[in-house]
C-alpha cells in the first residue's frame, strides 16, 4: 500500500503540529466557545459541497500543493499540482490512486479502510460509542480526533474546525501503519455545484489514457 500511503498518509509528528500553526495562523482570529459534537455533526452532514485549494505536507517532509473537491456522501476528489500531477478519487465506496504518466489504470483500495471515510459518510454521528478519541479546544480552533468504532485499527484522523461560523480548516490522518499525512484547506467555497463525472473513476481513467 505505498501510494496509499503516500497519498492519505506519512509524515513527521512534528511536521503535522508546524501545518497546524500555518493553518490556524492563517484563518480568521475570533474568539469562540469549543464547537460541541452536535454542531459538529450537523456541520458535516450539511456539507454536501466544497471546492478549496489544499496544501498537503508528505511524508519526505516536502509539500505538495493542489484543489480539492468533496461531494458528500462519498466523494472526494484531489487534484495535484505540477509536478505531481496526480490524482486521488473516491467515489462508489472505492480510493482510486492515478499514476501521474496516466498511461494505466489506478490503484484502488476500499474507501472504508482510509479514516477519510468518516467525514465522507452519509450520516455522520459524533455521539457514537468509541468514535470521538480527542475533543479539545485551545482558544481559535475546536480539534477533534476520530476514529471508526467497529474497526480502530484502520487508523483516526484529526479535523480541525474554527468558528463561530463553524469551517473546517484542516485534517490530521493517522492510518493502520503509525503514518500521518496532513492536509490544509484554503479559499474553501461551499455549496457548489460538482458533477458526478469528475468522481467517477472508469471514466477519468480512459480519460487520462488519451
């Protein structure tokens, strides 16, 4: 599993806390009580759209930077910039890794393995059982480390959220192997609309054939 790796995981501790700091420092400093898991719940389930650029630290400790795009319920889509030029999907319950020459097929792996699952969910429920590990507040940003309760071993991912206008401004993903990977939201726009063609998985395949 090394592009998985690559993509939804690996990296430094230290280098994920350094991406914290770039990302709170870059939003908006207003003071704010700790978001409760129901405000937290309801913010994920109204998220159906999101269109941001996305700065992502790797596990080499270099930074790979691109636009990403979620449809809930289970869609994702990261497009990498040059010279990465790769592209992860998810879409039909599978992660879909693209190599950058495009000149085959992607690698997939079951969506439900990566702890992206959780907040690409259809109901997202906070208040379950063994699901919420960690959830602090250090005066401009709510944390909140997940994991699925009927299978931890896949691994936990850390959101970050500020509000009073609740936004979710980063991830933190811890998977099965002790990686992290951490991904910074920027210019995020909600409510967009995004056709299904740009997550469907056969068919950005062909297309990157030609």
């Amino acid at each position: 599993m090394g592009k998985l790796h690559c993509y939804v995981g690996g990296m430094k501790l230290r280098s994920s806390l350094l991406a914290m700091s770039i990302a709170l420092a870059s939003a908006t400093s207003v003071f704010a009580d700790k978001l409760s898991l129901d405000t937290l719940s309801s913010y994920l389930n109204d998220l159906k759209a999101v269109d941001a650029q996305f700065t992502q630290i790797n596990g080499d400790g270099t930074l790979s930077t691109g636009r990403i795009y979620i449809k809930r319920p289970g869609r994702i889509r990261f497009e990498y910039d040059a010279p990465n030029d790769a592209l992860v999907l998810a879409s039909g319950g599978q992660l879909a890794i693209f190599d950058p020459k495009g000149n085959e097929g992607p690698e997939t792996y079951p969506l439900s393995k990566t702890p992206l699952s959780l907040i690409l969910a259809e109901n997202v429920n906070l208040r379950r059982a063994r699901m919420v590990l960690g959830h602090s507040y250090d005066g401009k940003a709510t944390s909140l480390i997940v994991q699925d309760p009927e299978f931890p071993e896949r691994g936990r991912i850390n959101l970050v959220f500020t509000g009073p206008n609740t936004a979710l401004r980063q991830w933190i993903i811890e998977d099965d192997s002790g990686n992290v990977t951490t991904v910074i939201l920027n210019d995020v726009k909600t409510g967009t609309t995004l056709g299904d063609s740009m997550f469907n998985i056969m068919l950005n395949a062909d297309q990157r054939k030609k």
